[in-house]
C-alpha cells in the first residue's frame, strides 16, 4: 500500500512539472499573439490606473464647481467637465476601480458558485446531474440582463447588489463548462489510481479533477469579465446600478446624454472607456483561448 501511494506521489509531482511547463508553452503562444498583448497592455493600464487613481487623477471624482461647467477638452481639463463642473477624466479614472471591482468580483461570485454546482453534478451524475443542471437550464432560458435586471430590482440599487445579480446571471455557463470538463476528466487512470488509494470526493475533485479542467475556465473568465462590466454599466444607464456621485460609467453615460447634442464629450468619453475596456478583454480573451487550445500549437 505504502509503495504505491509512493508511485501516486512520485506521478503527482511529474504531472504538476508538466502543468507548469505547459503554462510557460501557453505564456509563449500568447506573446506571439499581437492583438492579445494589446489587449493584455491595456488591460494593464486600466488596473494601475485603478489602484493609483490617488495620485494619477488630478481632482476628486466629485469636486463640483458650477462655475466651469461644460468645458470642453482641453490644457486645463484633459476630457472637459459635466453638468456639474466636475472633471470628466479624473471620473474615469475613478470609474475604473468600480467598473473592474465589479467584473472580477462577480466572475468570481459566478466562477465558484457555477463550478462548484458543475463540479458535483458532472462528478456524482445520476438525479443529482439532472436536477442541477434542470436549475441551470431553466436560469440559462432567461437574458442574462433581465434576470440581473431582476435580482437588483429585488434587492435595491447600489455596488454589492450589482455584483450578486451579474455574478447569479453568470453560474450557469460555469457550471455548464466545469461540467462537461469533469465528464471527460473523471474517468481517466490517474483518477482511478486515486481512488484506489483511499483519497476521498472532495480530494479528488479539488486537488485532481479541477486543475486539469482549468484552462476552459479561465477563458470563461476573461471573456465574463468584459460581459459582467458591460452588464453594470447597463444597469446603471437605467438607473438600477451604482448610483451617483459614484463615477461608475455607465452611470456617466447616462447622466451625459442629455446633453450629447451641444456637449457632445460628456457622454462620449465614458462610452470609450467602455467600449475600450471590453474590446481589451475581448482581444486577451481570445488570444488566451488560442493559446490554450493544443491544436494550435502550431
């Protein structure tokens, strides 16, 4: 028995070497990708400019002065100011603290939840795979807007209660992906050497099944990301999200559409940073996604 938890042991760490130089052949493919390192580049800025918003944005995003409303771009206000005399570049540069700490924290709310849900029904099968994934396929029939749309109507406008309702319009395509990665997984030999050993569910799933089915969902996840700040910024153009003097995009778009017409970059400059975050995360998801798929080694 001993002896061959030794060979499992001495297996395991082979294949952890193996992971990790295959991640270093992924890191390789994705530099070749021009358009991903573009999109990892920008990706970059937007996540330092949110972390040193501080000391990069030259006013607070809520320093009103009517006195210089409606000031177009310039020396003295890079991006102009709104309505309410507030600098629009130094909003966006707040702006993307919100828009981030939405997109990755409902990815995540989304990713373990959905994964765990996959993880079980694909494991264990039988009733238990059907009526998980009959939940899902009931939550998948639904826009995932109109059911986000739903949850915060329920629970109130405001940061939190956007996370939870983009993160619980988000589980079923983890759970249908962490699933399907498990079905093809679980009935491999190391697997079985596992069991065979004693190891128990939980230990197998996590420390086994999971890790090798990581590659589809960190794909999911970057491509849910770009989906879950688009989503934010839709509930807040309708005034469901996170709401003022909060600079969250959306909500800066909305405030400046009314005034499109005669001060055309109140609403302009929100809606490109919107436009570019998401174009961003989309060319890095891509770009991820071929790296990843062993077809295209090549």
């Amino acid at each position: 028995m001993s002896q061959t938890k030794t060979l499992i042991d001495k297996q395991a760490v082979s294949i952890n070497k193996k992971r990790r130089s295959q991640w270093l052949e992924v890191w390789r493919r994705l530099k070749k990708n021009k358009a991903s390192m573009v999109g990892l580049f920008i990706i970059s800025l937007l996540v330092f400019a949110a972390i040193f918003a501080d000391f990069i944005a030259p006013e607070g995003f809520d320093d009103q002065d009517l006195y210089r409303r409606f000031i177009p771009p310039g020396s003295n206000h890079f991006l102009g100011t709104d309505h309410l005399g507030r600098d629009i570049f130094s909003r966006i540069i707040y702006g993307s603290r919100i828009s981030l700490q939405v997109g990755f924290i409902a990815v995540g709310i989304a990713a373990v939840t959905g994964g765990t849900l996959g993880a079980i029904a694909g494991y264990y099968g039988g009733k238990l795979d059907n009526t998980i994934m009959r939940l899902m396929d009931i939550l998948l029939a639904i826009p995932s807007i109109l059911l986000a749309i739903s949850i915060v109507a329920a629970l109130g406008p405001g940061l939190v209660n956007v996370m939870i309702a983009v993160g619980i319009a988000s589980i079923p395509s983890y759970a249908r992906i962490v699933r399907a990665s498990v079905l093809t997984i679980k009935d491999q030999e190391f697997i079985e050497a596992a069991k065979a050993i004693g190891a128990n569910d939980f230990r197998i799933i996590t420390k086994h099944i999971l890790p090798n089915a990581m590659a589809p969902i960190i794909v999911q996840a970057t491509l849910g990301v770009a989906n879950a700040i688009l989503s934010a910024a839709g509930l807040s153009f309708i005034g469901l999200g996170i709401q003022p003097p909060n600079p969250e995009w959306g909500a800066m778009l909305s405030a400046g559409r009314h005034y499109i017409r005669d001060y055309w970059h109140i609403a302009t400059f929100p809606g490109l940073a919107i436009m570019l975050t998401i174009f961003s995360l989309n060319l890095f998801g891509d770009g991820l996604r071929d790296a990843l798929d062993p077809r295209l080694k090549d």
